[in-house]
C-alpha cells in the first residue's frame, strides 16, 4: 500500500522532501521508509531519538 503524506508523521514528512529533491526514485524513497517506520516501531520512539549505541546494543543483543 503506497504510503501518503498524510500518514506520515512531521519528521518522516520532511525526510520524503529530501529524499525526493535528491531526486530518489519513488521506490527507494518507500523503501527506506518502511525501514525507518520498522525501527521506530522496534525502539518504539522517533528515529531520530535512537542513538549510534542503542543501535551497536541492539545489534550485539540479537
């Protein structure tokens, strides 16, 4: 299901803009959102709020 600006949050909203004035095909611009949704989802908060550490932790943990 193709995602619209609607359902994105504000900081996810302003990352599309980038990505489309890079010039990014609609593709990889829904890929790369899809994983961004699934690691807020996995730290369940902000992409933007998980640091550089949480990710190496969360690597050596599984």
């Amino acid at each position: 299901m193709p995602q619209t600006s609607r359902t994105l949050t504000p900081h996810l909203q302003k990352m599309k803009l980038e990505m489309e004035l890079r010039g990014l095909s609609s593709q990889t611009l829904q890929h790369y959102l899809s994983h961004l949704r699934l690691l807020e989802k996995y730290f369940s908060k902000p992409a933007f709020d998980v640091s550089p550490d949480e990710l190496k932790q969360s690597k050596t943990s599984n």
